[in-house]
C-alpha cells in the first residue's frame, strides 16, 4: 500500500489515503508510458496538409507552342509542375497518423502514471474545496499553497464547471473529472491532484473501463 497525503485548502496536511499499488500495476513501466505519450501525442496529429497536384490547379490543358521548330525547350500545358503556378509533381495529401492502443493497456498506463506521481511525492488529495462560481484568485492561492504553481492537473468526480473556470486562465494547469484522465495528461503536467470525492472515484473504478 502506499500512502497519498491529504491537504485543507490552507495547504495543511490533515491526513492520507491508502491505495494498493498492486491496482495500479505494481511498478512503473517506462516503456508502456513512452508508448502511451506517444500514441496520445500523435493522435493529436491533424495531418490536413494538402496540395493540388497538375488536375486540380486552374489553367487550359491546351499545349502552349508546337513541340518542334521554335528552338525552345519542350512544354506541355500551364499546369505542369515545372512551370509557376502550376501544379505540385509530389503533393503533400491527407494523411492519418493515429495510433491505436487496447483498453487495458491505455488504462495500465494510466494507473502507471498516477502511481509515478505517488512514488515521486507530486500526487495529493484535497478536501473541503468547492467552487460556487469562478474564482481564479482562490484557485491560484490554493495551488500556491500547495506548491504546484508550476502546473497540475486539477481532478474532480465529475465535470465541475465552476472549478473549469477557475483554473482555465491559469498556465500550465488542467481540469478534468476523473473518467477523462489519461497517462499524456498526468505526466505533462508537475503535479496531480484530486479532490476527495475524485479520488474515492479513481480507487473504486480500477477495475472498471477508463481511459
């Protein structure tokens, strides 16, 4: 078992919670973590560059001048690649560059990388913070007492507007409910922290279907 401090809106250690590191996979992987990052990172990937090849540009297909007795070099028509404006010879087209991932093996590498921020002491609960309305002052106290103003994610149980707000104008700092957690999200970012309600939510999903 390994312990997750919990922390008052003060920045007061009041206590932990316990999770079994078993649950979230024993050990860090580093190699399933590179291969997460990296299929996140390149679905991400637009991938909508597109060029008109020598059919797809305006102009006549008409021959500008004879093929033989001007003296002058071959030529086809104006939207010949070799001429301005004319069409690209090797245009650059769409292309898909997803990657795919099992369920199981996305949702290791997410315990993987909550377990990560455990071992390496940038993991935390809070308790006792609520949002009625957005309050970026509170929310970046609170992280300043915290110290993470350096960048987090922000967890919550479910979709918290109020939080959202609070925190969307603050650099380096991510708010989302705990079923859209990632391994990506987790370890961009120096520090995670839950809520308590979400973090009771993590611990009773591990063996359900998350991201």
């Amino acid at each position: 078992m390994v312990n997750v401090p919990v922390f008052n809106e003060a920045g007061q250690q009041i206590g932990s919670e316990q999770i079994d590191e078993a649950a979230l996979g024993g050990q860090v992987s580093a190699s399933l973590l590179k291969q997460a990052v990296v299929r996140y990172q390149a679905n991400l990937r637009q991938g909508d560059a597109c060029q008109k090849t020598r059919a797809e540009v305006k102009g006549s297909s008409r021959k500008l001048y004879k093929q033989k007795g001007t003296g002058r070099a071959r030529r086809g028509n104006i939207r010949t690649p070799v001429m301005r404006g004319g069409g690209r010879a090797f245009p650059n087209k769409p292309q898909d560059h997803s990657r795919g991932m099992p369920r199981k093996m996305r949702r290791l590498a997410r315990n993987n990388a909550v377990l990560a921020k455990i071992q390496g002491g940038t993991a935390m609960i809070v308790d006792g913070v609520r949002f009625d309305g957005p309050k970026t002052k509170r929310f970046a106290t609170l992280l300043s007492r915290l110290k993470c103003s350096r960048g987090c994610v922000y967890t919550t149980r479910e979709t918290d507007g109020a939080a959202y707000r609070s925190g969307r104008n603050i650099p380096r700092v991510e708010v989302m409910p705990v079923a859209e957690l990632n391994a990506y999200s987790i370890l961009r970012r120096g520090a995670l922290i839950f809520t308590r309600d979400a973090f009771a939510a993590f611990r009773e999903g591990l063996s359900g279907g998350e991201k």
